[in-house]
C-alpha cells in the first residue's frame, strides 16, 4: 500500500515538471509586455559583458543569457547544447549563464521558469525560449541576425 503510494506521488511530481518545466510561483505572475520593457532596460545597463567561454570583449550587437537552476533535470540536459552554443559563436555572440533564476537580472527580465534562453539584440530582447529543449531555435535565429549585419 505505501508502494503504491509513493509511486503515485513519484508519478505526479514528475508530470507536473514535465508540464511546466522547473518553475517559481513567485515569478511565474510576470506579463510578456513588461518582460519586454524590463529586457530592454536590463540589457542597456548589462550589454558590456564577457563570455563564460571567452575572455575578450565582444560587441553589445547580439547576447544569450541562459537562466538555469542546478538541481533542474531540464537546465541539466541543455547544458551541453548551451556549451556548443558558447564555442560556435566564440567573439560573436556572448552566452552568460546565470544560476539562480531568482537573481535580480532574472526578475529584469521576468523569467519565470528555467531553463529559458534569451536572445539580445543591441539590448532590445528579440527572442526568448523557455523550457527549451535545444538550442536550434536559437541557433537559427542568431545566424539570422548575424547575416542581417
């Protein structure tokens, strides 16, 4: 009987991350318009900032902030596609980490569950995945910008 129990809430606890990701009540109120407003303002303050992958400064034309969590299964398996992102695009595109998607830089630009990827152009935030599961999406949009320049 506790078996099953227990399997039951292993169960539900899975299918509720599965469905909303790893998420924070206390962000997940934010609107999609004032997280625009706020990724803006963010980014103007924040646009001269160094890779983790790289040492040397890089032009505030397009950045990648990705908000994770350490103990998020989902920030986990992204990880080494967040890393191939940094090499790719080593000197083009910065990628900064954050760990704790209840920073201040998170509340910026309301970021209500991790993993989400924000993309940055010239400080304006001009694309955002949240629960990502790759980087393609990204990817694809990044090459976009950087043909258009």
């Amino acid at each position: 009987m506790i078996k099953k129990l227990l399997a039951i809430i292993v169960l539900v606890m899975v299918a509720s991350l599965s469905i909303a990701g790893c998420t924070s009540s206390t962000n997940s109120n934010q609107t999609a318009s004032s997280a625009s407003q706020a990724a803006s303002s963010a980014a103007s303050k924040t646009a001269n900032t160094t890779t983790s992958a790289s040492a040397t400064r890089v032009p505030p034309h397009l950045r990648v902030l990705f908000f994770y969590e350490t103990n998020c299964p989902y920030c986990e398996a992204l990880e080494p596609h967040v890393t191939q992102l940094e090499k790719t695009y080593a000197g083009k595109v910065p990628v900064q980490s954050i760990a704790n998607y209840a920073s201040p830089l998170a509340e910026q630009y309301h970021v209500p569950s991790v993993p989400t990827l924000i993309l940055l152009n010239n400080g304006r935030e001009v694309g955002r995945w949240v629960d990502a599961t790759n980087t393609t999406g990204i990817s694809a949009q990044i090459n976009s910008l950087l043909r258009a320049s």
